[in-house]
C-alpha cells in the first residue's frame, strides 16, 4: 500500500503512520490545535443544531437513505468508516480521526466530505471528550502515584484503539512541576477487537519517543499478540514491569501495581 505523507506538518506536532499508510498527526490534547474552548453557550447552541439537522435526515426519503446516502458516504475515509459501524461499533483508527480537527486532516486523504463529518457535533463530542478522559484519568491516577512512590502503574484499556487517553494522560502526569512518573515501572495494555487502532498506538508511542519528543525519557517498545479472541497491543518500557500476565491473573505477591482500567465502546 503507497504511503501518503502529510506535505503540511504543523511546527510542535508530532506524526505518525497507520497500517493503510497514512501520516497522521499524534493527539496531544494540551497542544492548543487539539484544545476545544467553547462557552457552555456555544455548545448548546451546537447541540440544538445538531438535532434539529438530525430531524432533518429523518424526514428524508426512505429510498434516499437507504441506497444514496450510503454512496454518498463511500466516498469518504470517515464516511466508510461510519458505514461499517451499522449494527455494531466504530473501530478504534475511524474513531481516531474523528479526533482530528478539520484543518489538521491532510489533503493527501481528506476531502470536504472528511472534513464536514469532523466538523459536525459527532466530531466535536468525541475531541471533548478525548480531553476529559485524559485528564480526568490524570488525576485520578496522580494521587496514588504520589502515595505509592516507586510502584508500577499499569494502565488497562478496554477497546481503546490507539489508546489516545492513556498516553494523554501519561504525558499529563509527566508535564509541569514534579514527575511522579519518574523511577517508575510503566505499562499500557491495549484490548481491542481490531488490530489496527493499537499498531496505530505503538507508531504514537515510536513518534513520541525521540530525543527532544515529550516521551523522550521512556524507552517504549510494543507489540500486539492475540488474547482471549482479541488483538492486545501491550507497550512497555525497558525497566522491570509486573508479570507478562493478565492483572487479574496475576499471583497475589505480584498484584502490586497501580492498576486502572479505561472502558471505551466495546470490552474484549
């Protein structure tokens, strides 16, 4: 499959390839590119918009939807992906595209389609929401970290795709003030029904782990096995870590990690 490499890189960012050969940028939701400041105003006003356009599509012709539409969205990257979530969930590279803003989506693949399915409500709920779920794991975890100096902390994500809100929340930890990362033995698991959103994560995790990148200091590594009928992509650093065995499997002496679970569309 040709790589097609995003010609307009923004200065600060980060960038990675997924499996069908895309550069895409790497989510940093402290970055103000990935930043949404709305009032609580202007997100109703979204919000009613958003359904009364959905009242809209709702009164369109059965046949149109049915048959036209669908056409319509194949001619999207983010329209394909919508398709093949009918009846079931969105995979985890569609979702993270979703996170991207418009004018960071590359020419090389994003059309106006693209871009009007990322600018829509869907597209903004699911950026607020990838902030949240960082920082709101970011400090619940930062207490315990403090706590429990020099324990492992081990971060589970149930159908998390690349993962973004972990690694958000590991970069939030790490930026500003003391490290209570520092010394500590670190993991990720990633459980994912498709493989492709935690191979995605581990190219995060390669992009963000350069001398002058915010992972620098972490000497990751990753791979994706099989488990249990899903793909789980595990990433860890160079220094010792628990046993190389589901937590919940682990022998009591062993259970001495800060363990936290992320549940995102789909458990394994």
């Amino acid at each position: 499959m040709m790589d097609l490499d995003e010609k307009d890189k923004k200065p600060g960012l980060f960038y990675a390839r997924d499996g069908a050969g895309l550069e895409l940028p790497v989510v940093d939701v402290e970055r103000p590119e990935f930043r949404v400041e709305l009032s609580e105003g202007e997100l109703e006003e979204r919000l009613k918009a958003f359904v009364k356009e959905q009242a809209g599509h709702r009164r369109m012709p059965a046949l149109f939807r049915r048959w036209v539409l669908p056409l319509i969205l194949k001619r999207a990257r983010l329209g394909r992906g919508l398709l093949a979530a009918r009846g079931g969930f969105m995979d985890g590279m569609t979702t993270y595209l979703m996170k991207l803003p418009p004018e960071l989506m590359g020419r090389a693949w994003a059309g106006k389609l693209d871009k009007a399915i990322a600018s829509s409500y869907a597209g903004l709920s699911m950026r607020l929401r990838s902030g949240d779920m960082a920082r709101t794991l970011a400090q619940a975890v930062a207490p315990l970290l403090w706590g429990a100096p020099g324990r492992p902390l081990r971060l589970l994500n149930l159908g998390g795709g690349p993962g973004m809100d972990s690694l958000n929340a590991l970069m939030l930890l790490r930026g500003g003030g003391p490290d209570p990362l520092a010394g500590r033995a670190l993991g990720v698991e990633i459980w994912d029904l498709d493989p492709a959103g935690p191979a995605f994560g581990s190219a995060c995790l390669a992009a963000l782990g350069g001398p002058k990148a915010p992972c620098g200091a972490w000497k990751w590594r990753g791979n994706t096995r099989p488990c249990a009928g899903t793909r789980a992509a595990r990433w860890r650093p160079g220094w010792p870590a628990c046993p190389p065995t589901p937590w919940w499997r682990c022998p009591p002496k062993a259970r001495c990690s800060t363990t936290v679970r992320t549940r995102k569309s789909r458990p394994c």
